[in-house]
C-alpha cells in the first residue's frame, strides 16, 4: 500500500511522468491521437499538482483560485468562440479550452518549479 502512496504522489507531484507514461502507452494503438489523450489526462493531474506545489514552496493556498481562473478562461473562450461561429459544437468548445488549459497549466507548473528553485537557493545562501 506503501509503495502505492509513493507512486501516487509522485506522479502528482512531477506531472510529466504522467504524460510520457500515457502517450507511450497509448502510441502503439491510437498513433497521432495519443497526444492528446495523453494531454487530457496530464491536464487533470496539473489541476492538483499546481496547488500542491505551490501550498509546498511557499504555504500559499491557490486551488480555488486555480479553479476560478479556468472558469473564467472558459467563458471568455465561450464568447470568442460564439463570435466566431454561428453554431457551437459543444464537445469541440470543450476540447479547445481543456487543450489551452492543459498549456497554461504546463507553463504555470514550469513557473512555479523555476521559482521554487530560485526562492530554495537564495533561501539557502
């Protein structure tokens, strides 16, 4: 159970695991759509990775800030996307946002790890 909990934590904690491990599995039988599968799934582990990382570096609590935030870049996609076409498609909308999140979270996670080694080295010096 132990070596579960070790497991778990890691992926959480290093979410690029969680991708390659997902899109080398997933490569051999889907081809080019593993990519994006793989992406979906890393995109729900950055949600938690995110809060964890930064309530570990610094004790700042942002997971409801993280959720509002991708509330409110779904409803401005929601508009731009309205604007832009006549008829929404739902699932497409839907795969869009959850595709940009999955980029901003990624850039937000690389941030957040860049300037937890900043702050851990001046911290130290």
């Amino acid at each position: 159970m132990e070596i579960l909990q070790v497991l778990a934590g890691t992926l959480i904690i290093v979410p690029i695991l969680v991708f390659i491990i997902v899109f080398a599995v997933l490569r051999r039988w889907l081809g080019k759509r593993a990519f994006g599968i793989a992406a979906d799934v890393t995109t729900l582990v950055l949600f938690f990775s995110i809060p964890i990382s930064i309530e570990a570096i610094w004790g700042i609590s942002i997971g409801i800030w993280l959720v509002y935030g991708a509330i409110l870049l779904a409803i401005g996609l929601l508009f731009l996307e309205r604007k832009r076409t006549k008829e929404l498609k739902i699932s497409t909308y839907l795969r869009k946002t959850w595709r940009i999140l999955f980029l901003l979270l990624s850039i937000i996670y690389a941030a957040v790890w860049i300037g937890g080694l900043i702050f851990m080295i001046i911290r130290f010096v």
